[in-house]
C-alpha cells in the first residue's frame, strides 16, 4: 500500500481489520498518519481524539450487500452459511445498531439490504492476496456473474473457508480462487514471514476494483475475511473471539461492511499516493487514520469488551457483532434507542453521495 500525502503529513489510511498488538497492526499503523484537528462500551474511557471527520469522499447511505462463500460447498457447513447470512443480514438492518452509524449521514437515515449467497467452486485455497480477490472481482464482473447489481452502493462479500490464509499481498499467488459457481484449482504457497497475514492478527478488509474504461468504467466493492478460528496445529488464523467460528465472521464483515459503507472510496486514496487530491476520496476517518471499526478493536483489552452478541429490536434473539466507534459517545458505541447526532456537527451542508 503506497501512502497519500496532506499538507504536512503522509497518510495511509488503514482499510485493514487487525487484532491489536498483533504484528498485522504495528505493520499498519506504521505507515498512516493525519494532521491534528483543532452509550460507550462498558469498561472503556471516552477517546475523544479518535473521533471521526468526514474528509468529503463517498458514503453509501442504502447498503446492498451479497455474500460469496469461497472453497466449494464441500468446505463449508451449510449450517454455518444459513447462520452467517441470517445473522449478518439482520445485524445490518437492525435499528438499534443502525442508531449507532446513522450518525455520519446528514439525513440520519440509513437502510441495508441482503442480496443472497452463493458459494464458489472448490477446492479451498491455501492462501488467498489482495491480488487474488481483486482478479477475482473482475473476473466474476467480466462473467456477468455479479448480476444487475447497483454496484455504486453494492459491496460483494467474499467469506474463506476454515484453513485459508488471507494476506494484503498486492500480487496473485500461484494459485487462484474458482469464479464458477461451484472447477479445481491450483494450490496456493504459504505467504512469506514479512508479509500481513491472517497468521499475525489479520481479521479482514474492505476495496474496491475499478472495470472498464470510460463512460463504461464501474467501481466494485469488496470485503473479503478470514473463517477465524484456533487450527489444529496451534496457530490463530483471524481473529476468533466468539465460541464458535460462524460468530467470529459474522463479526469480521459486520465490521467490514460498516467501514466500506462510511468509506467506500478509500482504496482509490490509496492508489493515488502521493497525489495531494487523495485526501478527497476518503469518507469518515480519524485524525490517526482509523476507520470506524478499527480503533474499538485496538483499544478492547479483552476483545469481549466490543465483540459481544447483542439482543435485537424488539426480539429475543442476539447476533454476534463489533462496536463501532461513536462520535456521539467518544468510543465503542453500544445499541442506541434513539439516532445519534449527526456527527458533522453545524458542518450539516455535507451531502451523502449515495
């Protein structure tokens, strides 16, 4: 990832789900920086100077999202894939939590909606790059296998199954993920030590891919994470916190999903480096280049104090999510009865591009 540049500093924002004091972080947080600006979770102090600012990029105000179960049917438990899309469906348009997010949108109103899943063809890769998605993106574009979605406000989820490693490796590897819809494919090497890597703390991220040219150029975002669990050799791959496996990628793409629907642009800032205008495509961030979901993560010590399954509106049952950070709260934010304050403050003249 190459680094933009403001008037004093350079910034490379994080668009990364890291486990704190893990070496995926350190490696993150090294390379991003922004200028200084002139309901918490249980347990936790307000941290007013990691508040978010809107940077003036995108946002998407009516979320629509599809699931992608990578590795074949064979990889998956198809109780695990009903309980995913249920779970995440819900907790995406569930009122309580969207009180919460609805704070960084003038109008206050936020809706998302799920588009379904499908799993693609096996056998499960070893290792899965940021290379490897974003060909996969276009190449499933390419099939017309993406649909008629809006792809404006549409981001393709892509969940890896028990066993692969995800890294933000910008080149291919040797292998690649099947497009069909459950074809073999090669396997994949183990990424090298140096690299971030869902084996040091690496949970997930969110991109997009930019297809075609010209007037026919359309923008494709993606969240892609890892089936986080203990493997049998002793390693943690992601970021488990739940007690079962199903819980903890519900989790990783409810914080996906949240970060890419505040900043959706986010990796065209990253591609334009050092380009002054880069600034511009950022949505919501905060001065220490955090997207919603990040700094919750690397301030909970335990992890339970924002990975929590909440209850609800107006059911019994729970889903398993994390906090994201509240303006309105200065930290983690828990469900709210009521819509935050719009956290654009008398700044009410920013209009949502979506």
């Amino acid at each position: 990832m190459s680094r933009k540049k403001t008037t004093e500093h350079y910034v490379c924002p994080m668009l990364v789900f890291v486990a704190p004091g893990s070496r995926a972080e350190k490696r993150s947080r090294q390379r991003i920086m922004m200028p200084e600006p002139t309901a918490l979770a249980p347990g936790l102090p307000p941290t007013p100077e990691h508040d978010l600012t809107f940077q003036g990029g995108k946002t998407i105000t009516d979320l629509v999202f599809s699931n992608f179960y990578v590795g074949g049917s064979e990889a998956w438990d198809s109780s695990d894939i009903s309980s995913i899309d249920q779970a995440l469906a819900a907790a995406m348009s569930d009122e309580r939590l969207n009180n919460v997010m609805s704070q960084y949108y003038p109008s206050g109103q936020i809706t998302s909606t799920f588009a379904g899943s499908q799993v693609l063809a096996g056998p499960p890769p070893q290792t899965v790059s940021q290379g490897d998605v974003e060909n996969l993106v276009t190449t499933l574009f390419q099939a017309g296998s993406l649909g008629d979605a809006d792809f404006s406000s549409t981001v393709f989820n892509f969940m890896l199954p028990r066993g692969t490693i995800l890294t933000t490796d910008a080149a291919p590897t040797t292998g690649a993920i099947s497009a069909k819809l459950e074809s073999p494919t090669k396997t994949a090497t183990v990424p090298p030590l140096e690299t971030e890597d869902s084996l040091h703390g690496l949970g997930g991220y969110h991109g997009s891919v930019h297809v075609g040219t010209g007037p026919n150029e359309e923008i494709i975002y993606y969240a892609i994470g890892a089936y986080s669990e203990q493997l049998p050799n002793g390693q943690t791959n992601g970021i488990p916190v739940f007690d079962e496996s199903w819980k903890n990628v519900v989790a990783t793409f409810y914080h996906e999903l949240n970060e890419a629907r505040t900043d959706p642009d986010v990796e065209d800032a990253i591609r334009a480096g050092n380009d002054p205008s880069a600034i511009n495509f950022i949505g919501w961030i905060s001065q220490q280049g955090e997207e919603c979901g990040d700094f919750p993560v690397a301030e909970a010590n335990p992890l339970t104090e924002v990975f929590q399954e909440v209850q609800l509106t107006g059911s019994t049952n729970s889903v398993p999510i994390q906090f994201q950070y509240s303006d309105a709260d200065h930290g983690p934010g828990e469900p709210r009865d009521s819509p935050a304050p719009f956290a654009g403050g008398s700044n009410s003249g920013l209009e949502e591009a979506v």
